[in-house]
C-alpha cells in the first residue's frame, strides 16, 4: 500500500496568495501535529496531512477484499467471501477508502458526533486519492449519499454522507459522477444501527426508504461514511433496484473488517 500512495500526485499546485500565506501560518499535520513546509503542496494529502501519516493510515487494499461486501479476504479478487455467503446481499459490489480503525474512525465520530465538519475535506479528499489511477467509478451513472430521516437531520444539523460525498467528489475530477440526493429518502425514523445487537441491525432498516422513478434503468453508487454489517446499505439497494435499477454498488469511507486479516 505504500508503493501505491507513493505514487499519488497532488490534483493541481495551490494558488501563488495561498502559498505565501502558509509561508506566514503554516499548516500543521492533522494527525501528527508536525509543522508543514511550503514543499508539503506537492504532495498528495496537501494542505493537511505529513507524507509519513498520509502513508500510515489504513488504506484498503483494491485487490484483497471481498468484491460483494467489501471485506478485506487472504486471496485477491474474492467475489463472495466467508463473512456474506450465506447471506442475502441486494447490493451489487463494494468497496472502501479505509478500514474502521484508528484515526479514520477517530475521525470519522469527530465529524458525526461532535460537529467537526471541518474533518470533511480532509476525508473526502483522502478517498477520492483512492480512485486517481482507477477506473472503477466510470460504471456508475450517479452517486447517491445515504440519507437521514427528517428528525435526526434536525438534530445534527447535517447529513455526513452528503458532506463527504461533496468534497469526494470535489477532488476526482472528470471521473466524478453526479451527485442526487432526492433519489433516495428517509422514509421511516429508525433507531441507530450502533445501538442495536447484529440480529436487529438486520430488520431494522426493513422498508425505511423510498426511491424515485428517476433511478430506473441507472447504474447506482449508493455513498455512507461507515459499513459495519452492511445492513443500511443493502436496504437502500433493495429499494433502489425495486424501482427499476439496473445495479447498485456502494462506497464507503470506512469498512468495518470482521476477519483475523485486518
């Protein structure tokens, strides 16, 4: 993995005020808290991460993981693996920016559960360096943020899927398919999966959405911050594919991995 985030490249140099302007405040490491140069710009996690913190976050191996849900496997290119075989996925694909440890998740409940909206352009950014020499996103026709019921949208103020959606595709460039929100709603308040045990995670989401007729005959990437079980996103794609999709993959910023391989 580090071979591969070696050979990012910084999606385009600063503007020559803002240059100068880090030359006056310069930036610190968001993780480590190291005082970065004027020559962090040309690297890839510019203007928030140092090169050894960028390189030591827990990036997702693209090859070694489970292509149904998204689990990281011993062997490459796995289509269906111990943890999702028995099970029954509406979803299409999946894959992840990082696994659910460590700094991404401290980062991730910062944002969610404490307001730090400004954690969102350093992860957006982060997993749109996992898709720059990639082709994967081109089979989708539109990104699809999870949703929030009504109520809990009230009370965080705002939707983190959407957030993150907005500066991951901010950062990818000509490859970035649009974004529609009102495709899918919220449709019935649910308790929150990390309250509930594995058995009710499963039933809970059962008919929480709805979908318009716009998503027929589409190629749908259905977009959340975190997959544990999976459940919230295969019962978005169910919705989405009974209104007439064609496929629904997901993409999340963190995978829960449930195997002695993470």
């Amino acid at each position: 993995m580090n071979e591969f985030v070696q050979s990012l490249s910084h999606p385009s140099p600063p503007p020559r005020w803002l240059w100068w302007m880090r030359q006056l405040l310069p930036p610190l490491c968001w993780k480590c808290g190291m005082v970065l140069g004027g020559k962090t710009y040309l690297d890839p996690a510019s203007p928030f991460l140092c090169s050894d913190c960028l390189i030591g976050l827990p990036w997702t191996d693209p090859v070694y993981h489970c292509r149904q849900c998204g689990n990281l496997t011993a062997e490459p290119d796995r289509l269906r693996c111990e943890e999702c075989l028995e099970d029954i996925w509406d979803l299409d694909e999946s894959r992840s920016g990082f696994a659910y440890n460590d700094t991404i998740r401290h980062w991730i409940l910062q944002l969610k559960f404490f307001g730090k909206q400004h954690l969102s352009p350093l992860l957006g950014r982060l997993l749109a360096l996992s898709f720059q020499n990639s082709t994967w996103l081109e089979k989708y026709d539109f990104l699809v943020p999870i949703p929030l019921h009504s109520t809990r949208l009230r009370s965080r103020g705002f939707n983190q899927s959407l957030l993150l959606a907005h500066h991951f595709r901010k950062n990818l460039g000509n490859i970035s398919p649009e974004i529609h929100l009102h495709w899918l709603r919220r449709t019935r308040a649910t308790r929150p999966q990390t309250e509930l045990p594995l058995e009710e995670r499963l039933i809970n989401l059962d008919n929480a959405f709805s979908a318009l007729p716009e998503v027929r005959n589409r190629n749908i990437l259905l977009f959340d911050d975190v997959m544990t079980t999976g459940s919230t996103l295969n019962a978005a794609a169910r919705c989405i594919k009974e209104a007439g999709a064609s496929s629904v993959g997901a993409l999340v910023l963190g995978r829960k991995m449930w195997d002695s391989f993470e």
